[in-house]
C-alpha cells in the first residue's frame, strides 16, 4: 500500500487507511464470480495523528455529511482489475481531502452600485418600456 498525498505538506500515511475487498457488480462475465475487485478504502479523518488541528477541524466540518463515526468510506469498482479500483478510490480520496482542506475564499464586502450604472440601468429601462409601448394596437386592423 502507498500513501495518500493530499497536497504538497499533506500526506496521508499507508498505515492509517483500512481497505476491504468485495466482489463487483457488472460485466465481466464468469470472472465477476471469483475476482474480489471492488474496493472501500477507509480513513478515520478523527483520530489521525498525521493531519494538523487546525485542519482537521476546518474538514471534520466539510465532511459532515460524509463521515461515520469520524470515518470517511470511498468504494471503487469502475475497473475490472483490483490495482486499478485501489489507485482509483485512493486519488478520489485524496481529491475528496484537497477539497475539504483548502482555505476558505476571502469574504465579499458588499458594495453600493455606482451612480453610473444605476442612470444607464433606467437609461436602458426607458428605451425598452419605449420600445414595448411602441408595439401597441394602432386600430389599422378594425
């Protein structure tokens, strides 16, 4: 097993993560009977001593909806081969962790429109009330 690098400071140690093998739903013909490929890769995001604090609290929130007991569960099975499905719900968990960590976008300061734009929005409201009003019933058709 490998580690996990979530971002160039944040690595996920191999030892931390749980995987659990089943058999896989689809094609595959006689092969889907026999070949354990699917995989869940487990990671206990609440007690892993190799995520900092600070973060850990910033994604324990994030991840919410996703966590059980303070454990995050990916399942792959979109490859036939078992290597592949491992390597496929690895890079999902570590997007998925990327995402959580990332910092917070800085906080809007609400505006006032400018004095400008709010005379060419009445500007560009009168042409086209004019240009409605224009389209009325002239009485040529009586």
């Amino acid at each position: 097993m490998n580690d996990v690098t979530v971002t160039r400071t944040l690595v996920v140690p191999a030892s931390e993560l749980r995987e659990r093998f089943s058999r896989s739903g689809g094609p595959g013909g006689q092969g889907v009977n026999t070949a354990d490929s699917r995989v869940e890769l487990s990671f206990d995001l609440a007690a892993s001593p190799s995520i900092p604090d600070h973060l850990k609290q910033r994604m324990l929130d994030r991840l919410a909806g996703r966590l059980v007991d303070g454990v995050i569960t990916i399942a792959a099975s979109e490859h036939r081969a078992q290597l592949q499905n491992r390597a496929a719900a690895r890079e999902r968990l570590a997007v998925i962790l990327r995402e959580a960590a990332a910092p917070p976008p800085p906080v809007r300061r609400a505006t006032k429109p400018t004095r400008g734009s709010q005379e060419r929005r009445i500007a560009s409201k009168k042409r086209r009330a004019d240009t409605k009003r224009g389209r009325g019933r002239s009485g040529s058709w009586d």
